[in-house]
C-alpha cells in the first residue's frame, strides 16, 4: 500500500477529532489513578496541532517535515510528561523517513517502529509498568517481527493491532510502577492505565488510513 502526505495529514486531523470527542472519557479514567486532566491534556495538544497542520502545512508534502511540525507543536502546547514523549515519536519516525512525500510498505513499517521505540527511549518505562509502552510495545515488536518475514503492512498492522488492544486492556490488573499513579499502589489496580487508553486509540484510528 501507499500513503500520501495528504493522508499522513488526514489521520493527524482525525486524532485532533478523536481526542476531543474522547476528552472527558479520558479524564474520568485519569481521575481513579491520576491527576484527572490527561484528555484535556491530549485534547490541547492535538488542537494545536490541528492549527498548524491547517495553516505552517497546507502546502507542506514532505511526511518527514510533517511529523516534525506536528511533534514540536504538540511539545509547544503542552507542559505535562506526555508532551515530550509523543514529541520524541514524531521525531524520531521524522528521522526514519526522511524526504518522502508518500510511504510504502518499508515506509510505515520504519515509521511507526521509529516512533513506538522513540516514546519508550524516551519514557524510559518498561511492559509492566502501566504505562503507554504496554500498549505500544507489543504493536511495535509485532510489526517488527512481521516486517522481517516479508509480510505485507496492512496485513501487519491488524495483528499489531490487536497485540496493543491485549496490552492496553492487560494494565487493568497492573499496580502502577511510574507516574503519578505509583503513589496509590494496589489501589492503582482495576483501571486501565488513560495514557494506554489513549496510546491504543491513536494506533486505531491509523487502520482507517490504510
């Protein structure tokens, strides 16, 4: 499959949808383990975000440059933790694919591999720690052991997929290891970590995409 630089900006507008329509979803979850406020949070993120792909990238094509304008704007309009993480995705999936202006195969296989691992350099969290990584290092080692037997993306993608639907939900059972919810320890247990909620949904919403 191929995907252009109108699509790359088509699923970057849809999570700008997404996140508001999920915004108070997310901080009901965010509320029994943490501060409350991670759906607003990604919500203000992806607005700004949503700004720029309409205005410094209407005429851009280049996905590389993209994914760099929409990780620092990102970065730029938010203060907490997952502003810096999401910011080191889409730069480091940028650095994966420099000067195309569509993606094959290779391509997102490079790309979304790049920006799972750049999250989890970055985040320095582990599977286990629920966390983000519990969803996206599943998606991202699947997508990997499937790039290396040949298999085609879309194909990849619905395995990949799935492996991060299993660990998102897996963080329901986890006592909370990092963040703000490490202070609650046991009573983290039997809520699903927002930051995997949010991490899976975006993952999600790429399959309309391709």
């Amino acid at each position: 499959m191929t995907l252009t630089s109108a699509s790359f900006k088509s699923y970057i507008l849809a999570l700008t949808t997404l996140f508001e329509e999920k915004k108070d979803e997310l901080c009901e979850l965010d509320r029994k383990i943490g501060d409350g406020d991670h759906g607003v949070t990604m919500n203000i993120g992806y607005q700004a975000v949503k700004e720029t792909i309409q205005n410094e990238l209407a005429t851009q094509d280049d996905i590389s440059k993209i994914s760099v304008a929409v990780g620092k704007s990102f970065l730029d309009a938010v203060g907490s933790s997952v502003g810096p993480l999401y910011a080191s995705g889409y730069l480091k999936g940028a650095v994966a694919i420099k000067n195309k202006t569509e993606l094959n195969d290779e391509g997102l296989y490079q790309y979304w591999i790049a920006f799972c691992k750049g999250i989890k350099d970055r985040g320095k969290a582990e599977i286990g720690d629920k966390t983000m990584i519990d969803t996206l290092e599943p998606f991202y080692k699947s997508l990997a052991h499937a790039q290396q037997s040949g298999e085609s993306f879309v194909d990849a993608f619905q395995v990949a997929l799935a492996e991060a639907k299993q660990g998102m939900e897996s963080t329901k059972d986890i006592v909370s290891n990092k963040g703000r919810s490490k202070r609650l320890g046991y009573r983290s247990q039997g809520h699903v970590d927002p930051g995997a909620m949010s991490a899976y949904l975006m993952l999600d919403t790429f399959k309309s995409f391709i």
